[in-house]
C-alpha cells in the first residue's frame, strides 16, 4: 500500500490524492498552513486521514514557532490551531486531533517551549500509528459480519487512501480477503469527486481484490437482483444516536438497501464518534465549489453557466444502519447507549 502520509525531513509529505490513479505525486507541506490547505484542497481527504494529518501540520507549526517564552508559545499554537480547525467542517476526526494535540500543553504545564516541541511530535507520531493499529482491528472486527462468497458494495473511499493505513470499510473487506473468504467488491464511482472509481478501484487492484466498477445509479438494481450481500462504508462524523455523515449518496445505499433487505454497516474509529452532537441534524455538511458537479478531471461536462449543488456529505439515519464497526467491536441499536460505552473504553 502506498503511504497516504509520513514525515519527509522534518516536513509533511502526503500522496495527492487528485491525481491518483493516474500519477503518484507527492505534496511536500513546509507550514501548518500549507497542511490546511492540502486538507481543504482535497490533497488528503477521509476522516481519519485528515485528523492524522491536521495533528501532524500542528506539531510542524510547533516546531516553527521561535519564541522560547512558554506564553507566547501557547499563544501563537493556539492560533494555528484555530486556522488548522477550520480546513473543513464536517469530519470529526480534525477537531478530535486538534483538541487532542491542545491537551499535550494542558497536561504539561510545567514544560519547557523545547519540551513541549518534542511532545506534540511525539504524540502526532501516536496518532499516525494508532490509526494503522486501529483500522486493522476494524478490520478484524468487521470480516465477522461478510459472508463468504459475497459481493461487498462499497461507496467513496474509506481505504487506506482515507486513513493511515488500511482503512476501515475498505480495511474490513482486506481482512475478510485476508481470512481466505472468496468475495469480490462492486465500488459505486461517487460522484462528483469519483473516489470510487479512481481511488477505491485503484487500492484494491493493488490488492488483488476483485472489484466491478458501477455507477452511482445502478445500485438499487443490483441489489434487487440479489447481486449485493453486504455494503460497508465508511463514516465523517457519527452523533450520538447513531446517524451517520458519509459522502452524499450514502443516505440513498442505506435507504435501498433497507428495501432490499442487505445489510447496511458502518466502519469507523471512536475519534470519529461525536457525542456532543445528539443526532444527524446538528452535524454541518460542507458545500464545495459546485464545479466538482459541472466539471470531471478539470473537462466540462454541462453547458456553460449551468448552475450546480455541491454537497459533499448527506447523514444516515440510525433507522438504516445494521452496526457501527470500530476498533473495540460493532455498535448495535440503541446507538446511544452502546456508542457511549465504547467510548468510555477509550477514553
């Protein structure tokens, strides 16, 4: 698997995901700010990976500031926190690694600028590493549920183009794969960013996991022929009751699987549990530039002028979702009730 993020240097080095599959380009970030960018920009995209990387731009940003006064260090961290918080607005994961890199200072308040340089690497290295450990016990938990000789349905890419490494949805199909089960994969080619079919496609030839590409449109029908067993994806933001932000179309998987009786999960990391937020309705979805919709690979592809809707999430209900697989196991309905106990196992 290629690396989706590493240290480069001293600098942040992440694989451009906009090019992929066609070129392997690399992006070197030399500021925190250069790291917010890449996340809004779409460089490294999924969850998980943004949060390894927003923690990974602060601990560079640490590094740059000059002043040895513990103060004015705080200060100027705290303001690259705020910028880095901002990148996008959905994926719980950045917040989660920013408010986690913001306690080093608060369980430090004795150490010195130096020390504390060295601690906010030291714990983004932590958050690389465990997010890899992680989606392999996502993975292990999850092959559970797949049935030999299934066809999986996947939407987005929730590989380990989206994590660390692994990744979750795409993580539980590499173990089942890895447990000697005879699957194969359809990816939906996700519209209007085609993670599905650029990127999804592409880690899993790598694998040398068997993967049908459809579009989008075609699911309900496969599905009412009896030629999908199971969809697994993945997740940006899980309330507390269950609901679920994924990349938009997911909501109607859910729906159609319910009608056609397959059965519908979930794949995410507790960092990507939200507890303050009771349900789907308060999660906010991002609107991106609605060109992604009137342009594919930089080409038009509708009338000049042509208005356009972008957005880049929609959010599951409960209702729909078989189970939340995370690292300490599947979460069943009542969501709130099992959701809140894994993640007190973490805490």
């Amino acid at each position: 698997m290629v690396p989706t993020i590493t240290w480069r240097d001293n600098y942040v080095v992440m694989i451009d995901q906009r090019k992929l599959p066609f070129k392997e380009n690399y992006v070197v970030c030399k500021t925190p700010a250069q790291v917010a960018k890449a996340i809004r920009k779409m460089v490294i995209r999924g969850a998980p990976a943004i949060g390894v990387a927003a923690a990974m731009g602060l601990a560079l940003g640490a590094n740059r500031i000059k002043s040895i006064n513990r103060l004015t260090f705080e200060r100027h961290f705290l303001r690259i926190c705020e910028q880095m918080a901002k990148a996008r607005p959905t994926a719980s994961n950045l917040f989660w690694a920013v408010q986690t890199m913001q306690e080093v200072l608060k369980k430090h308040p004795t150490a010195s600028v130096r020390e504390l340089k060295d601690l906010l690497r030291t714990k983004a290295d932590e958050l690389l590493a465990a997010d890899q450990a992680i989606n392999r016990a996502i993975g292990l938990n999850g092959q559970t549920v797949v049935p030999d000789e299934a066809t999986v349905l996947t939407h987005c890419n929730a590989g380990a183009l989206a994590t660390a490494g692994y990744g979750t949805a795409l993580g539980v199909v590499r173990a089942a794969w890895e447990a000697g089960k005879n699957i194969q994969v359809l990816a939906d080619e996700t519209r209007p960013f085609l993670q599905g079919s650029r990127l999804t496609a592409w880690e899993l030839q790598q694998d040398n996991i068997p993967v049908t590409l459809i579009t989008d449109s075609m699911a309900g029908y496969l599905m009412s022929k009896g030629r999908v067993q199971l969809i697994v994806v993945g997740a940006d933001r899980v309330a507390a009751n269950g609901d679920v932000a994924n990349k938009i179309g997911t909501y109607s998987l859910a729906v159609l699987a319910k009608e056609n009786k397959v059965p519908f999960y979930v794949a995410a990391p507790l960092s990507t549990i939200d507890l303050s937020v009771p349900t789907g309705d308060e999660i906010p979805i991002e609107e991106r530039d609605p060109r992604e919709v009137t342009h594919s690979l930089g080409q038009a592809i509708a009338p000049a002028g042509t208005t356009a809707w972008n957005p880049a999430f929609d959010v599951t209900p409960n209702r729909f979702i078989e189970g939340i697989i995370t690292e300490k196991g599947i979460a069943r309905k009542p969501y709130r009730k099992t959701l809140k106990a894994m993640k007190s196992q973490s805490a």
